[in-house]
C-alpha cells in the first residue's frame, strides 16, 4: 500500500535559522512527489514535482530534492511569510495522489 | 491567473440536512477531483473524474455522498444527509493530464463545513 509519513509535525524556527523537512514514502512505481503550501483556511499550493532520485528543483528559499526513500525540502534562511503548512504528496502504480499530514512551519520573527 | 473556483466557501448545517459544494476547474482542465481535509490532516480523495466520467471513487461514502460533472467542467458534490463527522474542508482540485505525465494539480480555496 502508498504511503507517506512525514516529519517533524511541527518546526519553529528564527528568521535566517535553516532546516529541512522530510517525507518518507512507500510506493510501487513512483509516477511523481509533490510539495505543496497551504495556509490556514486555503487551498494547497504547489510548489515543485519531482520525478526520479537524484532529482532537485529550488525556488527562492525553498530547494526540493529526492531519493528513492525520501524526499526534503530545504529552506534557506527563512522569513516570517514562510511560516504555513508543508504538504508531501506521492503518485505511484495506482495513478492515486496519496497525501502526508503535513509540516506545520512557524519561522518567528 | 486561472483559478480553481468553490463555493460556498462556508457552509454550516445541521445534521440529517442535505450539503452541496460546486466547483468550477481551471479552463481546459480534464481531470477533476474533489478531497476531503480534516482539520491537522492531508487531504483524502473522494473522487476523481477524467471529462465526465468517475474514474476513482473507491473512497467516496456512496449511501450519502454522490458526485457528479454533467458536462466535463464544473462538478457538484452532495451529502445527504450530513452527519457530524462530515465537518471538514472539501478541496475541488483540477490538473491537465498529460500521458505519461503526472501532472501537478491545482486547488480550489476549499468549503469549509460545519455540522451541527
């Protein structure tokens, strides 16, 4: 069966302080891995897909890079407007988009 | 920019009342799906369609949940009758398949419902 645990839960970090989030997955047949951003009462928003190991993709602060385990996204000296949920998505064999629960990110000021 | 529209975006309800949610998928656009996300969680399919038809519904509560997209563009979504735990935000998603892509999908501002 699909799956995707990710971690932490939740992360606070100071303005500038960089950290990384992880999504580890189990699927048969990796089709593509998505990021998204969702902010409290919105829709995601996607950030990158990323398709075989090996594989990164940046975008201002965020750098997305993946292994045929796991999946980070690295966030360089974050601001404020960073803080917001991180969701990781897997598609595999089943054509079916499979969600982690997320990461809460709160980047204080 | 296109945009994924839902609406409403609230809705509260009491239970044993009847719920629809509309969507309306970004132009050209094939395949729609509608999610359920509760609160602290990631979002869940409830059903997928390519043009018309359903093409994954195996997670869809069928005895009171029904979904349907007449034309192959906008889609409603129906619950009759709504129970308590059917409080969550509905997310309308839609993406351009293309063969042997996976293609990102692109989401709606979401309903959020609340059952009473």
């Amino acid at each position: 069966e699909d799956q995707v645990t990710q971690s932490p839960e939740a992360l606070r970090l100071q303005e500038g302080e960089s950290s990384s989030l992880n999504c580890s997955y189990t699927v048969s047949g990796l089709r593509g891995l998505f990021w998204y951003r969702q902010d409290p009462g919105k829709g995601p928003e996607f950030l990158f897909t990323l398709y075989s190991a090996g594989e990164e993709k940046e975008k201002e602060r965020l750098k997305a890079t993946l292994t045929k385990k796991e999946s980070f996204l690295h966030i360089t000296a974050p601001k404020p407007e960073d803080s917001a949920t991180y969701l990781c998505a897997v598609r595999g064999g089943t054509y079916k988009y499979i969600f982690g629960t997320g990461t809460r990110l709160k980047v204080l000021a | 920019e296109a945009e994924v529209a839902q609406s409403p975006r609230y809705k509260i309800t009491e239970k044993s009342q009847a719920v629809a949610f509309w969507c309306d998928p970004i132009s050209g656009h094939a395949t729609l799906y509608w999610y359920r996300q509760i609160l602290g969680q990631g979002p869940e399919l409830l059903v997928q369609f390519q043009d018309e038809s359903v093409v994954d519904d195996s997670q869809l509560p069928k005895d009171r949940f029904s979904a349907e997209r007449l034309k192959g563009v906008d889609s409603t979504l129906k619950i009759q009758p709504a129970e308590l735990g059917d409080s969550a935000m509905y997310l309308c998603a839609s993406s351009f398949p293309l063969a042997g892509v996976s293609n990102e999908q692109f989401f709606g501002p979401g309903t959020r419902l609340t059952v009473l």
